[in-house]
C-alpha cells in the first residue's frame, strides 16, 4: 500500500514571522483501473484501498453490483523492474459482460466523470429502487454524523487535505469510513468495500460525505442502494434533481443542530 500522506518542507508566513518546517501533504498518485487486462480508467487518487476503490468504481459504472461479479483483483507491474501499485487489474465472472472500452475516460480528484464523451455516458441506471426504503432518522441523528466521521479521518488530521465518506446504519453506527484527495474516490472506496462484503444493496443505511454533493455522488450512492445521503456543504441543482426522481433523501449544510433537506424530507422527523 502507497504512502496516504508525504512531507515536503513550506515556507510558514504568521504576521512578521516567517519561519520554515516540514509539513505533511496528503498523496495524490494516478490509479489505473483495467478490466480484463484492458485500461477502462485512470483516477488521481490518495493510495490505499486501491481494490476497494476499483470495484466501487464499477459499481458505480453499472458493470458490477454483485461480490460474486468479481473473480480477483490484482495490482500489475507490467514486467517493469520497479513493480508499481498504480495499476490494477479487474477480472469479471464469466457471466458479467465487459465494460465498453469506448467509455474508457479519465478522472481527477476534482471531477470522477471528466472526459465522459456523452451525458447519457453520465447517467447510469440503478439496480435498485431507495424510493421503498423506509428507514427513518431523526434531525439530532443525521446532525451527528458530520462530526463523527470528521473524529475517524486520521489522515485529514495530519495534513488537513482530504475528503472523506462515511457509511453509518439507521442508529447512527459508523460501518466504514475512506478518505481520499477525491470526494467520488472515497465514496467508491466505501461502496467498494460494500460490495466485497457481500452487502449491497445498502438498504437502510446513511450515507454522510464531506464537502459538497455533485449528481455524480448522488448517483453513486444510488447504484449502491442507499437511501440517504447527507453533505456538510451545497448540493448543485443535478444533485437535488436526481435525489428527487430516485426517492433518495439528500440534506445539505450539515453544521451544529441545523441542515437543509433538499429531497425526502419524509425519512426525517424533528428531534
């Protein structure tokens, strides 16, 4: 596993003292994703959890939804003398049909679908319905989460530079937590995780990120059947709009006691 965070040496201005010091940065290192030995995408990601993030990335491609869909993966060295673990390789059960190399894209941390050539490449249909979902939470519960799942980001802790997902049950557990420099790799790290152990569809379950709520992490938690996905800061009119139509509740401005809910306000009581 790769260094999740290195030092570099900064130039510390405070007022009229200026000082140098070591100061730790989160990594940020390019993971290419094959499918049957075939590049199917190339993420920046934080090292770590790199399985977990390949088979939560094809989940959330609509290629998997099934622990049994997966065979292995495995990271390649391609036969170089300096094996590297930015590679890794997918294999698919014999039942499972490969991904069209024609969608082969690429990802930044800041952006899980640039280089997508369509919108409808975009939109991905779900497997399963969250709109049936009845678990219900209350105001104080969902508030909560925010707080618990900064206490679990130790690597945010050290260099201040990371996004983070966190996988909560209707009682307000923490099931998995994953950071990442990218908001959408942390949340293919827990679904990943999700998937390889045996529990999707995610019936039941809470969903709280940090950040901001693109369509994209809004659809992720979709195909992962979650019926609640919650964000400390804004979700864009997408986000709101795709919620809506899945029958997922999404709130926003998760901060102290008070939150906007945006859509599903019915799985939310007061208190």
């Amino acid at each position: 596993m790769g260094r999740r965070s290195d030092r570099r040496r900064v130039l510390r201005v405070h007022g009229d003292l200026v000082t140098t010091r070591p100061d730790s940065l989160a990594v940020e290192e390019p993971l290419e994703i094959r499918v049957g030995g075939t590049a199917f995408a190339v993420t920046m990601r934080t090292p770590g959890d790199d399985f977990e993030l390949a088979a939560g990335f094809l989940v959330s491609e609509g290629v998997v939804a099934e622990v049994e869909d997966i065979v292995g993966i495995r990271h390649c060295d391609d036969g170089r003398p300096d094996p590297t673990t930015n590679i890794v390789d997918v294999t698919l059960s014999a039942h499972v049909p490969p991904p069209e190399t024609s969608r082969s894209f690429y990802t930044s941390s800041s952006c899980g679908v640039c280089g997508k050539d369509s919108l409808d490449a975009v939109r991905t249909s779900a497997r399963w319905s969250v709109a049936d979902d009845d678990v219900a939470v209350t105001t104080d519960l969902v508030a909560s989460l925010a707080d618990r799942l900064r206490e679990g980001q130790a690597v945010f802790e050290r260099t201040g530079g990371l996004h983070a997902a966190g996988l909560f049950t209707a009682q307000g557990d923490l099931v998995c937590l994953r950071e990442d420099v990218g908001r959408h790799n942390a949340v293919d790290k827990v679904v990943g995780w999700a998937l390889m152990q045996g529990r999707l569809p995610l019936r039941g379950h809470l969903l709280q990120v940090s950040g901001r709520t693109s369509f994209e992490l809004v659809q992720k938690a979709w195909l992962a059947g979650i019926p609640l996905l919650s964000a400390v800061s804004a979700p864009s009119t997408l986000a709101v709009d795709l919620a809506t139509e899945a029958g997922m509740t999404l709130t926003g401005f998760v901060r102290g006691d008070s939150m906007n809910i945006y859509a599903g306000a019915q799985r939310i009581t007061t208190g």
